[in-house]
C-alpha cells in the first residue's frame, strides 16, 4: 500500500516533467517546433516516452519515466512476494485441504 502511494504521488511529479519539456526548451534557446511545442511526452506509452526522451535529451523526462517505471515494477514484484503454500482445515471428522495465497 505504501508503493501504490510513492507511485501515485511520483506520477504528478513525472507527469509534470513531461509537460513542462516543451516549455523548457523555449526557454532555452530557439528550436524547432517538433522539438518544442509539438512535443508530446504524456500521450505515448512510457517505452517510447522515454526512447523518445533520449531521442531529445530530457533527462528529467527520462529519469522521472525511468522512476515511475521501477516504481510500477517494485509494486508488480511486492505483490509476487505472497506465498501460495497449502493449508489443512479439520472439520469435524473430515479434513478438509485449501491451497491459499496470502
């Protein structure tokens, strides 16, 4: 439960990078328009989100994708933890045998 909060909150802080990159470029120096106002960071899935980062070296872009995405793994992998292991229940004069997880 706390990685799934780390995540939420992390996700307003990668979501904010990818929005301000365009803007950050500007600032910057003058550059074309495919590589600031028509930059899309937020729309495509985070694999070509952060292909495309270091395409045009936003390495804040690409550290926070890189940190979203370990944090979404580090969760997929906490919940892998969870053992299935076999559990006997005895009721009365029948055993009774359950396979539970967690």
């Amino acid at each position: 439960m706390a990685l799934n909060f780390v995540a939420a909150l992390w996700h307003q802080t990668d979501y904010h990078c990818k929005v301000v990159a365009p803007w950050l470029h500007i600032q910057d120096h003058v550059t074309p328009g495919r590589k600031s106002m028509l930059l899309d960071y937020v729309s495509p899935w985070l694999p070509v989100c952060l292909y495309i980062a270091t395409q045009h070296r936003d390495w804040r872009v690409f550290v926070s994708g890189s940190a979203y995405s370990l944090l979404k793994l580090a969760i997929l992998v906490s919940t892998g933890l969870f053992i299935v292991q076999e559990t006997v229940l005895a009721l009365d004069s029948q055993s009774l045998s359950l396979l539970c997880g967690a």
